[in-house]
C-alpha cells in the first residue's frame, strides 16, 4: 500500500475512533494546536519541515509514543512527496488530518 493510502486510512480510523478507542493526551492536543499553528504560518498549509521540527521537539529522542505523534512521520512523508502529496489519496488524507488536527484540538475527554 502507497504512503498516501496508507495516511488516509490510518486518519479516517484515528478520526472514527475518537473519543472511544482513541482519546487524544493533553500533549496530543498540544501538539495538535502547535500543528495548526504552524499550519496558519505556513500560508494555510503542513509543511513537512514543520512536522518533523514540531514531532522532534515535542516527543524527544525517544520517538512517538502515542497515536497522533506516531501518524506524522508519516504525514511528513506524503508531503515531501509531490506524487503522493497530488495523488487523489494523497489530497484526501491530508484534508482528514487537517480535520483529525482541529478535532484533537477541540476534544473534551479525559487526559
């Protein structure tokens, strides 16, 4: 499976499993919020520098350990790939993490 099929499938589970199976740290949300941040300073658009500059800072030499930190090396790789990124997987996933972000952002649940 290509990296931008697999960014959207793991996305739209993350996104169904929210609040049930996956209920996002106040670190995730915070990572999420830096994300968006970046997101707004990048003229409305992820850059894969961001992503991975964001990760490092925020989970360390020890790598992701959680669901969202885990899912954006792979973020980061669609989008240095200008196939993926243009692919008609690649544009839909990258919508859903949009969405997945401003979701995480927002969620209520227990942390």
């Amino acid at each position: 499976m290509d990296e931008a099929a697999e960014l959207k499938r793991r996305t739209i589970v993350m996104q169904g499993d929210l609040g049930h199976l996956y209920r996002p740290t106040r670190e995730e949300r915070n990572l999420a919020a830096a994300l968006i941040a970046a997101r707004k300073s990048d003229g409305g658009r992820l850059t894969a520098a961001s992503v991975r500059r964001i990760v490092q800072e925020t989970t360390g030499d020890d790598g992701p350990a959680a669901p969202l930190p885990d899912l954006l090396p792979l973020v980061a790789d669609v989008l240095e790939d200008p196939q993926a990124r243009n692919s008609s997987d690649g544009r839909l996933a990258l919508s859903e993490v949009g969405i997945l972000l401003d979701a995480v952002v927002v969620y209520q649940g227990p942390a």
